[in-house]
C-alpha cells in the first residue's frame, strides 16, 4: 500500500511548492511508512510514500523514463507486470528495475491510454506527459484503490486520501450535506462525489485526463452483470466449474506475488475458505491465516475458522473483537474511512489488520467480491422473485416463495415478505423504480432526513440514475437481478467495502491486502454464467462456487448459508453519562454548532435509541444513530480541529527530483 499526493499549476515559487507537498506527504505518509519521494518541474509537483511489496531495492518512487518525458505516481499493485513486461520488451522496452510500478510508467508512455484495458491490478496513479502537459489520474476497475481530486482557484490537486488534499491550505475543508445525504441513503456518495464539498472521486474504472484546455473522465471499464433469465452460454455446467477453477486460480497466483511474507484472511465463510483453499495448494510452506471472534456464541465463526485450519493446517491467529473496542475505536475509524459509518464492523477489520501486522505478514489475500459477482445477497433472492410478479402479479405464491428465500437479510432487517411485495407493488411506477429491488433498501434508511440543505431524495435518486444508465447494459428492461447486482457493486462492494472495510482500515498497518474475486477475469467469466447456475432456485446463492469447490472443502463449509460479520454494535456507542466521546459529540454544545444536522430531529433519533428494550437497537434505528456519530465526528475532525500529521519527512525520503533540471526529448521517451 502506498500513497500519492501532489498538483498541477500552482503558480507557486519552488519553495512555496515543496513545502505544500511536504505536509501532503506527512497526511498520506501512514499509507507508506518505509520511504517518501518528491518530483517537481515548475508544472507538476508529485509525493509518493511507500509499502514496499515488489522489489523493494529499486522500485523507488516517483518514478520517471529516462527521457525525462514521463513521470508516474503509483498507489497499489499491477498483478500482471510480468506479463506486460515480457510483452514490452518484445517492442524493444528496456527495464531498470523489477518493479510493476516500472511496467506501469512503460505501458502508459507506449500504448497510452489503451493499457489500461490491459492492466489487471489495484491501484490509484498519477501519469504526466511533460510534452502534452497531460496529467492521467487513473483508478482501477473495482475501485480497490482511492484516488481524489478538486480544482481551486485554477490548480488541480489530487490525492490518495482527502485528508491529503486538506493539508494544502488552498483547499477549504466543509462538509457537502449533499454528499452526507446519498451517504445515508445508498451507504455511499454517488460514484465520483464525495461527502466533502468541492472534492471528487476518480470513479472505479475511470481515469480522469486533465489538460491545459480541460479535465475529462473517461470510463475505460464497465461492470458486467447478470445477462437475464435467458441467457445461455456454449458450455455446459461442468465446463463451467472447470473454467472457474482456472480462472480463480490464475487469479490467486496473480496476487501472491511479491517479495514478502503472505497468509489469508479466513472467516469461516465460503469465499475466504475457497482463496485460502486455492492458496494453500500454490504455498506448500507455512501459511498464516487471520480471523475475528467475538464475544456472543451465537455469531461467533470460531468453530467454521476451526474446520478449515484443521483442513489446510495453517498457523491461524485470532482477535476478539468486543464492545469496548466499538466505543474506544470507533472515532479513529471515522476520521481513517472519511465517510460516515453505518457499521462497526471497520473497527473489527482495523484490529485483524494490525494482528497481519504484527505478524509480520505483507500480503494477505481474502474473499471479498465473491457475493456481487455470483449472486450471493439476499436481495438479489427478492430481485427475481419481483421479477416474477412483475410477469405474473403479487399473489401469496410469491410472497411463500419469499419467505422461504430470505435469511442473512433477517438479522439486519426482519421485515416480513408480504410487507416487501406490499412496498414494490406501490412503487412500481415510481421513477425511482429502476432502482431496483435495492430501493426499498434505499428508502428504510432514516438519517438523511437529518441533514440540512438543498435538494432531496428524489434528486439524489435522479443524479443515480443518470450515473447508471450509460455504465449498465439493458438498465431499461425488467433485469431486476442485472440492477440489483450492479448496485451491490457500486454500493456495498465499492463504496463501503472496499473504503471501509478494506483499504483504510489497512493504511498504516504495513500490510497490502488483494482480493481474488475481484480480479476483473473473474468479474467478466461470472458475467457470462447463467444466472440459475450463480442462484439456483431461490435458496441455493453462489451455486456454481460451492459445487466448483466441494471436493476441496468441507462440507460443513459449502453448505453452509451465507452469513454476514456480527460483531457487537451500535449498543456500544450508546451515551453513559460519564463524560466519554460519545456524551461529548452529543452534547447540547456541538449538536448546536453542526452546519449539517437537524439539531432537533439529532434529539428525538437519541431519545429512540435510548429507549429500545432488549439491549438491541432495531435497523434502521441502529444505523441511523451510527451515522449521526459520524457525521459529528467528521465535522469536529476535518473542519474544526484538523490537523497534519507530524511525520519526519526527510527521515524516509529516497528521492528528490528537480524536473526542471531533466532535459525533455520529443518522442516516446521510454
């Protein structure tokens, strides 16, 4: 994991320049705590910080050709650089190093934009022409990798981290209660928003091109989904399970590369069984492996992580996830994540981060994407049963079929399937309706309704649609499942999963974590898969990975139905009265000096969840109040207490560059 930071145009005298970028790094240096490089020509102004994974001699960054054409920044990994090297050498490309971050400046200064079709990786990048004076910010397909951008008063600053870009002085740090509103309701901004006004996302699959005379977003890559009910491909099921394992397997070998110490996260649960299972047959050696426990028996995986380390007998470690930790952790993740929480699972993924850690683990592969890409969410069990009505009617055969379908859903949100048809069959000609099965989701939640400014709901769900519509194939029809599964990504996968519970609660955990599921092979094969063979009937998700699997894993494994991470949570966030955070972010004093929330409406919600009985707050109860703690938390941290980071800079500094020394040749430059 790496870090990049830097802008383009300043009008600043060097001095000024390299002393704005100083305190960019100190905010990003967490994401690469082993070394520090600075490029500068007068045009552009560069920070890399760096986690070595892959030749960590020479892979120094930022990295430039020999020319002095070219420069690149580079936060994440390249999994096939071996192969787009041997391929660039064919063309004549010489190498000085064996690092991807090489491959990646070489492959953009000769194909250009068309290698980012041929990346497979994870990464966020900054790639400048010096001749064209182009500057690329590029991120890759699934969104693994974050990459933020905002223009004042003409200079275009990026990051890996917002809280980099607040560390220049330039850029004004204010909440956008537009942003906080999608937040609450789709658990994420709307692909290339962010919940801080005037800074944007390079959208995952998207690279933005800024030039003398513009800035342009380009989509370079585009989700594939579910192709309908129809759809047949030219092979047979068993030809199929073949074809995953090859796929999956080319995937896994792919992200064991690197020249560290790696293990696997293993929760108990088919996905992270299945990596772990693959990786223990490529790692002969001893093979660490990493899960969560907790305190209550009844959610606790403990006894699946114990079948499956007996299987592959791996060195397995484990961390009780607890209430405290929820309340002791919970504002550093906020502050980490940069976007409100709904969950505390974040903390969890922090504390099994820092165990890789200090285990002395670097890379670490997990099961993460397996659910968007096979069909593995309960709410794709209600896309195709409201796919049905909408051919046949609501009638109580749909409704038992529900019933009987539904099941990790149940423990977040027990509402009965008559209750859900009965919601679908009202909203049916809502223009919010291609929304999907994942509106009645969208509209449960409850805090956006406590945020202030202009706009509403309508017009969140307006501006999401006209993000989906160009970026999803037959978006138009009644591919209820094909809309459901491209949110699942967009939303759950992308921008909660992969920023909340993967990306930042690693930084600054000496670890890089890489999901083969979301290799965009696997992504593009499971695609083309029937959608009986991904959800058999209604009761039988990820079908095609369990029967791929079951001769490698056990039973209790593969049959086992999907089951979502319960660790202790919001009860734990509870005020006390004792004069902790949590008293003090709802007091009197600082619901009354937000700009974003409802001062009243912030009242009456913490007055309901004080008064829950059983010890358990109800969804949407639970994640409503989440989120109003981290709103407040956000606000207190990045507009009125924000500080840069002390870092000592020059310490792991390795590279200092003046570009305005580098004489430029017209041409190729590699």
């Amino acid at each position: 994991m790496c870090g990049v930071v830097g802008f383009l145009k300043s009008g600043l005298s060097q001095v000024e320049r390299i002393e704005k970028l100083r305190r960019g790094i100190r905010a990003v240096a967490h994401r690469g705590p082993e070394e520090a490089g600075i490029y500068d020509d007068g045009d552009l102004t560069l920070g890399t910080t760096r986690l070595s994974v892959i030749d960590p001699e020479l892979g120094h960054q930022p990295m430039i050709t020999n020319d002095g054409r070219f420069v690149a920044g580079f936060n994440g990994e390249v999994f096939n650089y071996l192969e787009l090297r041997a391929e660039l050498e064919g063309h004549g490309i010489e190498f000085a190093t064996k690092s991807d971050t090489e491959v990646l400046l070489k492959s953009l200064a000769y194909w250009g934009l068309e290698a980012l079709d041929r990346l497979n990786g994870q990464f966020g990048f900054a790639f400048y022409d010096r001749v064209r004076k182009e500057l690329l910010l590029g991120r890759d397909p699934l969104g693994e990798r974050p990459l933020f951008y905002t223009e004042q008063a003409g200079t275009t600053f990026f990051a890996s981290e917002i809280k980099a870009l607040f560390a220049f002085p330039q850029v004004r740090r204010e909440l956008s209660p537009s942003g906080l509103r999608q937040t609450s309701r789709y658990w994420t901004p709307i692909p290339g928003q962010t919940c801080f006004a005037g800074i944007r996302s390079v959208p995952p699959g998207h690279v933005l091109i800024v030039r003398p005379e513009g800035a342009q977003l380009r989509n370079y890559y585009r989700i594939p989904v579910d192709r309908g009910p129809d759809h047949q491909p030219e092979f047979g099921f068993e030809e199929a399970k073949e074809r995953l394992r090859s796929t999956l397997d080319q995937a896994v070998r792919f992200r064991l590369r690197g020249d560290y110490p790696l293990g696997v996260f293993l929760s108990g649960g088919l996905d992270s069984s299945i990596i772990a299972s693959i990786v223990r047959q490529h790692v002969p050696e001893e093979l660490p492996s990493f899960s969560i426990r907790v305190p209550d028996k009844g959610v606790d995986e403990t006894r699946h992580q114990e079948v499956m380390t007996a299987r592959l007998g791996t060195r397995h470690s484990t961390v009780m996830v607890t209430g405290d930790d929820i309340r002791q952790r919970f504002p550093d993740l906020v502050y980490r994540c940069e976007v409100p929480l709904h969950r505390s699972s974040p903390v969890a993924c922090r504390m099994v981060a820092e165990l890789v850690g200090q285990s002395g683990v670097r890379i670490v592969l997990g099961g993460e994407g397996a659910d968007e890409a096979f069909l593995g969410y309960d709410i794709i069990k209600e896309s195709k049963v409201l796919e049905a009505c909408l051919d046949e009617g609501f009638d109580r055969e749909q409704e038992r079929a529900l019933d009987e379908a539904l099941d990790d859903l149940l423990y977040t949100d027990p509402t009965a399937a008559a209750e859900i048809l009965r919601f679908f069959a009202k909203n049916r000609t809502s223009e919010s309706f291609d929304l999907g099965t994942h509106l009645r989701r969208f509209e449960s939640e409850l805090a956006g309704e406590l945020i202030s400014g202009n706009g509403d709901i309508v017009d969140d769900d307006r501006r999401l649609l006209a993000w989906m519509r160009p970026r999803v194939d037959g978006l138009a029809t009644d591919n209820l499942v094909g809309k459901a599964q491209w949110l699942d990504f967009q939303t759950l996968l992308i921008g909660y999963g992969m920023t909340c519970q993967a990306d930042r609660p690693g930084a600054g955990c000496g670890i890089e974590s890489r999901f083969p599921f979301m290799d965009r092979d696997v992504i593009d094969f499971a695609a083309t898969l029937p959608r009986e063979w991904k959800l058999k009937g209604l009761t039988r998700e990820k079908y095609v990975l369990r029967e791929a699997y079951a001769a490698l894993l056990p039973g209790q494994i593969t049959r086992r139905p999907k089951f979502g991470m319960r660790i202790p949570g919001v009860e734990s966030l509870l005020p006390r009265g004792t004069g902790d955070w949590v008293d003090e972010i709802l007091s009197p004093t600082h619901l009354r000096s937000s700009s974003v929330l409802d001062e009243l409406g912030v009242r009456r919600l913490v007055d309901r969840v004080r008064a829950c009985d059983g010890g358990r707050i109800p969804f949407p109860l639970n994640h409503a109040y989440m989120r109003v703690l981290s709103i407040l938390l956000l606000e207190q941290r990045y507009t009125v207490d924000f500080e840069v980071p002390h870092v000592d800079i020059d310490r792991i500094l390795v590279k200092n560059i003046d570009g305005t020394r580098t004489p430029i040749v017209a041409g190729r430059g590699i």
